[in-house]
C-alpha cells in the first residue's frame, strides 16, 4: 500500500491539461494529464483570487506597489515580508531576495522548490505576484479593513500575495506549507512513505491519553477570534490547555515544550512519528497555523483541534466530527467533554481518525499539492491586466539558477533535498538573466539585509501607515530620530 501511495504521489506530477475537480472519495492529483482537486480545494482557489477581481485584476500598478511593504528606510527590515517574483514563457524569476539570515530555514526553500517543480512539469501562464515572508498574512499589510469598500491597510491593495497560512480577512491566496511537507526528516511526504510503519501501531493498543505538545507561541490570531457561545472569551490554547489536566489526570498530557526557570511543568517532546502511541492527538495553532496538523492527520489518531480564525489552504475540506473534533469552539474548557466523549465512543472515535488519514494520504500528497499550485497560478494568470517583463524590473534572477546557487552552498544546501529536483527537471540557461546571476553577484545582493530593489514610481514615504509597531518600537524610533 505505502509503495502504491509512493507511487501515486509521483505519477501525481505528470503535465497535463485539463483541471477537473473530484469529490472526497477520489483522489487529488494529475492523472492522465488531467489535474483534479477535491472541490473544497478548488473553491478555496476562487475565493482567495476573488479580492483580484474585485480589484480589476492584477496591473503592473500594483505589482510596484507592492514593494512599498518596505517603504522608509527599510526600518524593519521588511524585505522579509514579502518576496516578489514573476512567471515569463514558463519561466519563473525573483524580483526581490530574502536576507541571508532568513535563507537557512526551510519555510522559503520549501516553496521554491514545490513551484519550481509545478513549472517544469506544467507550462505556468505569465504572472507577477509576491510570497508572504512572514508565518502569517494577517495584520497589518494584508488585512482587509473593509472588503464592501476595498479599503485595505496597504496601499491600493490587494495584491496577489501567496501564503500558507491567514483568516478570512485575509487577501492573501493560501498555498501549502511546503517546506513542512517536503523538507525535514519528519516531513509529511516522508511520513506518508512510512504510512505502513505508521498504521502498524493499532488502535486498540494506542494510548487512551490526548496528548499535546508545542511550543509556547501565543500569536495575536486570538485575539481576533469571536466570543465562544459560552460568553467566554477566547484566549491562547497553548498557553491556557495544560492547565486542564489535573480535570483528567489519567487521559489528559498536555504540556508546552521547553523550560523557564521557576515556570510551570514543561513536557518532554515526543518524536512526531511516535506520537501514533496516543490515541487522541490535540492540535494548536501557534504564530500561525500548526506546521504539524497536517502530519497529525497522516497518524490515525483522533486530532482534537482548538478553535482558530487562521486557515491552511486545504482546512476548507475537513469537517468538524468527521475528520477531527473541534475544542475551545464551545468553551475554554470543553476540551475535557471532547476526551470524555472519545473514551465513551471509541468506534467512532476511530472512524474519525481513520477518515482524516485517508483525506491526507488522498489529497495532500506532494502530486496534489502541485496541481493545487498549478491551478492557483493558472486562476492568478487569468487575471493579468499586462505582460510581465524583466526589462521592467531591477532584479530578475532565474529561479533554477537561484535554486543551483542554493544547492552548491553549504548552508542552504540541506535546507531541502534540492538535487532531488535539480537533478530531475535539470535548469533552463539560455535566458540572458542566467549568466548575469552568477553565484558571487547573488552573494553580494544577499549581503545587504535591507537589499529591496524598488522599481515603484512612487516615493518613499515619512510614515508606515501599514507597520505601526508596538509601542516599544515606535517609542525607540522616535528616539533614534531625536538623537
Ligand atoms: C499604490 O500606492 C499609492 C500610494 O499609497 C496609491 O495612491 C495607489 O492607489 C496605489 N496603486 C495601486 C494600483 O494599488
Ligand atoms: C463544537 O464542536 C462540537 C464537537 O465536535 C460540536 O458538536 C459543536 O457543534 C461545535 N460547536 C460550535 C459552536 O461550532
Ligand atoms: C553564458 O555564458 C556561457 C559561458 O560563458 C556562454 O557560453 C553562453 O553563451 C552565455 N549565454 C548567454 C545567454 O549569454
């Protein structure tokens, strides 16, 4: 079976034509050339390119103003924010760079590679459009402050700005987390490949313990969140769960990562692929959204998920009861009701759990993910007002030649498994940007942590309506510029 699934992931990749879309008992990915999504998948493409048309398309306009995001200065280093990029007769550059310091995580890597690969595979349509450096496309830039009117925090927005994770306020259009699902040793696409391994854990010998653990980031999602039907208002899971235990001391273990000294107990971690020793799994959203539901899903334990207004791009398709259970949705504490139910109901306790691997293995696996990249690019190009030109750029690096220059360094290389790609899809050298990138003028840009060419006409600006800051920054800015 895994090596069937193994299989089916890689036919997954083959180009082909037509998009057509399939309901929950087929499978997501391209067969025969034709590449089909579940319906929710599809649906949430449409919603997210939605903000495009209420826009008007994408205009060259607006693809310049995207790099006011790191307008003044560069003050926050704001080229992390967003990454510009642009897709010309199937090739795709880079417009602007990440600093070197944010290069070594896999978060960038990951996804490079995932629409690199989606490239070589697929004639991509021309396109410019920006990836969210951040974990999450929420406050402030790319919020919608009032959709009636089209009044978002950033300048004329929206913009086509690809992320794995925001809320509906949201413009961002939502893409796989991919460095999660390809990159580390415990990434989805290896876990899927050890999906036998995983299963020969039964359920009637797992654990009967919700377990939990994370680290303790308590993002301001929260606090955007709706008053819970008990009146109560919701507050950080990660923070607020471990104190439920001692309400069910034999099933309950759930614990934040780490240590502070004179703190709270800190749980030990527990390897990903061990966690199937559990037979209740409880999922939180951190900064973002949890980078390991989606793995949690690949386990066969029961997830009981703590309510919140962010959304991974295939969440749309999981329903509440039959693919997980959702906690913190009713009150702070009825997680407790939750494992009380499961240890009552454990067929269907199962069944849940059951239903939410075989989703995974059906929709998420890496052939998948490319036709769901596939068809948002193909969406997002639809809605191109003009045709995108590196002569109009100040920088356009080849993506290949970018991914080659990541591969032969050392401190990129193992990133990601890089080769995997380049060795199979090979890289285009016969545009004139290739030779022009060499590997010691892409050293020499990424030098420079504030580096963001601007071809906006606009000039900059003497506030940053869209980063305001905490009031800690603000006051030291305000400082700096006193002295
Ligand atoms: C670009 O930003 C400027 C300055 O805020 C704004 O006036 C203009 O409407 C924006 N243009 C587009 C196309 O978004
Ligand atoms: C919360 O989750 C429970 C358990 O799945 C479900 O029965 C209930 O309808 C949900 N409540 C709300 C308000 O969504
Ligand atoms: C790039 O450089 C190589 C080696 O110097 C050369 O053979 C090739 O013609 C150049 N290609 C372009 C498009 O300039």
């Amino acid at each position: 079976m895994a090596v069937i699934v193994a299989l089916l992931a890689l036919l997954g990749g083959l180009a082909g034509a037509v998009t057509v879309p399939v309901g929950d008992n087929s499978v997501s990915g391209v067969s025969s050339g034709a590449c089909t999504l579940h319906p929710k998948l599809r649906e949430r493409i449409h919603k997210d390119v939605a903000w495009l048309d209420e826009i008007g398309g994408i205009t060259d306009a607006m693809i310049r103003n995207i790099s006011l995001v790191c307008d003044v200065n560069i003050r926050h280093q704001c080229n992390v924010q967003a990454t510009r990029m642009m897709i010309k007769d199937g090739e795709i550059y880079l417009n602007s760079l990440h600093p070197e310091w944010r290069l070594g995580p896999h978060e960038f890597i990951g996804f490079l590679l995932e629409l690199y690969e989606t490239s070589r595979m697929h004639k991509l349509p021309d396109l410019e459009f920006a990836w969210n450096g951040n974990d999450d496309a929420a406050d402030p830039a790319f919020t919608w402050t009032d959709r009636a009117t089209l009044q978002a925090r950033f300048h004329g927005g929206p913009f086509p700005i690809l992320a794995w994770s925001k809320s509906e306020r949201s413009f961002a259009s939502l893409v796989p987390y991919s460095g999660a699902f390809r990159c580390s040793e415990d990434s989805f696409d290896n876990m899927m490949y050890r999906l036998e391994e995983l299963k020969r854990v039964p359920w009637q010998e797992r654990k009967k313990v919700a377990f939990g653990r994370w680290n303790l980031f308590c993002a301001t999602y929260t606090y955007g969140q709706e008053v819970l039907p008990s009146g109560q208002r919701s507050i950080c899971p990660r923070s607020y769960l471990p104190s439920l235990n001692s309400q069910l001391p034999q099933h309950m273990d759930i614990l934040p990562l780490g240590s502070i000294n004179g703190g709270p107990a800190r749980g030990t971690p527990v390897p990903l692929l061990h966690q199937n020793a559990y037979r209740y799994l409880v999922s939180t959203d951190g900064w973002a959204i949890s980078s390991k539901f989606d793995k949690y899903l690949l386990l066969g334990s029961l997830i009981i998920k703590a309510a919140s207004s962010r959304k991974g791009y295939y969440y749309d398709a999981l329903v509440p009861d039959v693919h997980f259970l959702p906690c913190m949705n009713e009150s702070l504490g009825d997680i407790v009701g939750r494992v009380k139910w499961a240890l009552q109901h454990d067929a269907e306790a199962q069944r849940i759990a059951e239903a939410a691997q075989a989703f995974a293995v059906k929709h998420l696996h890496r052939g998948a993910r490319l036709c769901y990249y596939r068809t948002l690019i193909e969406e997002m190009g639809k809605r191109m007002k003009y045709t995108p030109d590196c002569a109009n750029r100040k920088l356009c690096i080849p993506l290949g030649r970018f991914l080659e220059f990541l591969a032969a360094n050392p401190r990129y290389a193992h990133s990601c498994r890089l080769q995997e790609v380049l060795i199979r899809y090979g890289v285009e050298r016969s545009m004139p940007q290739y030779n022009a990138s060499s590997d010691a003028v892409i050293n020499e840009l990424l030098k420079d942590p504030k580096h963001w060419p601007r071809d906006t006409d606009i000039p900059p600006r003497t506030v940053e309506p869209y980063f305001p800051g905490s009031r800690r920054r603000r006051h030291r800015q305000r400082r700096r510029r006193q002295h």
